[in-house]
C-alpha cells in the first residue's frame, strides 16, 4: 500500500510517496508564485497526478493546519491563508476519491521517531536529524545555485514524516 505525505504551506509544498516504510519518491514542489489558493492547488494536483505512483495511492496524510501563534512569529494572516490552502487542497484530493487523513505533526513525529522534539531544538533540525538517521536521502536532496542544502529540502522531510505516520485507527 503505497501513502503520499503532503506538508503544504503557502510557497512550498514536501510530498513523499512511500510503501512499508520505503521511500519511493519525494521532493518538494514550489509554489510562490502562484497568486491564488486555488491556482497553488491547481499546481500541486498537476504535479502529483503526473507522479508515477499516483495510481497506487491508497492514503494522503496531509500535515494539519498550523492552529496558533507559533510564539509570536506566525500572523493572524497567515494562518487564514494557510488554512484556506489547506482545506481546498482537501477538498479536491477527496473529490478525486482518495482517503486524505489531517495529521497533527507532533503525533505523527512521536509514531515515527518515539518522540516529537527534543528540548533546546527546534523542530526542523529535530526532524533532519531524525530523518537522516533513518535514511539516506541524498539522492532526493536539492541545492540552491550556490551549492548549499536547500531549505525546502526540510518541507520534504516533513511529507516523509507524514507518510510514514500509520493510522492506527484504520487498522483496526
């Protein structure tokens, strides 16, 4: 059984294609220059229909919509867009049939690594680390032009960690 993870934000959305704990595809698609929601999720549909492994998709755990101030550096603007994005991007997956689950990403870190941070770091480098202990990611990693490690490549961890989080529910 073959799940997507999605992590969407307003500029850049990670995915990851994943079965039995397999990675088979990730990376992350940008779209910051798209104007509207509804022209950001008309790109990323376009890019995920045109996955070879699309077809063989039986969940897409997305990462739940950010639903606080993250201390102060996350606007009331934010937000609303966000969870606009979000809930559109939702909304089509399910109309083409697929079963989209909305993961709190701190639940879905504890499933996939034990625990969802660690004191004294944040939650991005908690995650790479995590990640790359598990993986070698090399072959999906970009970089920017000047040779560094893009910082989108952390978006694509997050997808990975949502594609890796069972619904325990389901199982059942």
């Amino acid at each position: 059984m073959v799940t997507l993870g999605l992590d969407a934000s307003t500029t850049c959305v990670g995915y990851a294609f994943t079965e039995d704990k397999k990675i088979l595809d990730m990376g992350f698609i940008d779209i910051s220059k798209e104007k509207t929601p509804k022209d950001k999720v008309q790109k990323v549909l376009e890019f995920i229909n045109n996955n070879s492994y699309i077809d063989s998709v039986m969940d897409i755990n997305i990462e739940d919509n950010l639903s606080g101030f993250a201390g102060g550096r996350t606007s009331q603007q934010v937000i609303i867009k966000l969870a606009k994005f979000n809930a559109i991007l939702c909304f089509m997956l399910e109309n083409f049939e697929f079963n989209v689950n909305s993961i709190n990403p701190m639940t879905a870190r504890k499933q996939v690594f034990g625990k969802a941070r660690v004191k004294g770091k944040k939650a991005k480098q908690f995650v790479q680390e995590e990640i790359e202990k598990m993986y070698n990611t090399n072959k999906w990693c970009k970089e920017t032009a000047r040779g560094n490690w893009d910082k989108r490549n952390i978006d694509m961890y997050d997808g990975l960690v949502m594609s890796l989080y069972e619904n325990i529910n389901e199982k059942k």
